[in-house]
C-alpha cells in the first residue's frame, strides 16, 4: 500500500494510524510528496495494491491531474478536503475505488481497505 499525506498534515497522522489497524505498516510506503507517492506505482512493488491519497486542499487535487493515468489504473482510495460538487467531480476524474473527506475519524477508510484486502 501507498499511503500519502503532506508532512506537515495534522490529519495525516490519525490516517494513519486507522489504516495500520488493519494493514501492517512494514507493507505500507508512507509519502510525503505527490510525486514519491506516485512515481513509486510506477515500478513494480507487492504493497503496491492500494494508494491512499490524502488531498488537503484543492491545488493540491488539482495537480493530481498530473499524475492521472497512474491514478487510474490503481486501486484507489482518495480522501478530499470536504463534500463540496466541485472536489467531488474533480476526484471522480480518477475513477477511485472510495472517496471520503477529512471529517471523521477515517473509519469508513479503514473498512474499505479491509474489504479490499479480505477479497
């Protein structure tokens, strides 16, 4: 697994520490930029089975753009800033397996990655 927040996120933290309930942390890549994050789906990994995007703000999802192909072609889980149409159209785009918002405590997330995992 690919799990990717800012490093000075204060979300980002909880994230992960909900997703290392259920996914062992020596199979999860933490990064801490875009481009680690997704360049590293590029070469071949076997942790490489699920991306964990978390998005803070909207130039942030909109440089995900850059990156779009990948993202598709991935099991992807992308987390937005919040509900509004505009992130949620813009997330669509990547065709992401779940979409959730940084409001809650990431339990929805961590049910999805036990869903995909257990298959």
């Amino acid at each position: 697994m690919i799990l990717y927040f800012k490093k000075n996120s204060k979300h980002g933290p909880k994230l992960q520490a909900t997703v290392a309930e259920v996914y062992a942390r020596e199979m999860t890549a933490t990064c801490h930029t875009l481009k680690d994050a997704l360049f590293s789906t590029a070469r071949p990994m076997s942790f490489c089975d699920i991306i964990v995007l978390l998005v803070e703000d909207q130039l942030e999802l909109a440089n995900l753009s850059e990156y779009g192909s990948q993202l598709i072609e991935n099991n992807l889980i992308l987390i937005l800033p919040n509900k509004e149409t505009d992130n949620l159209a813009a997330g669509c785009a990547y065709r992401p397996k779940y979409m959730a918002d940084m409001n809650g405590d990431f339990k929805d997330v961590q049910n999805v990655i036990k869903k995909m995992t257990d298959l």
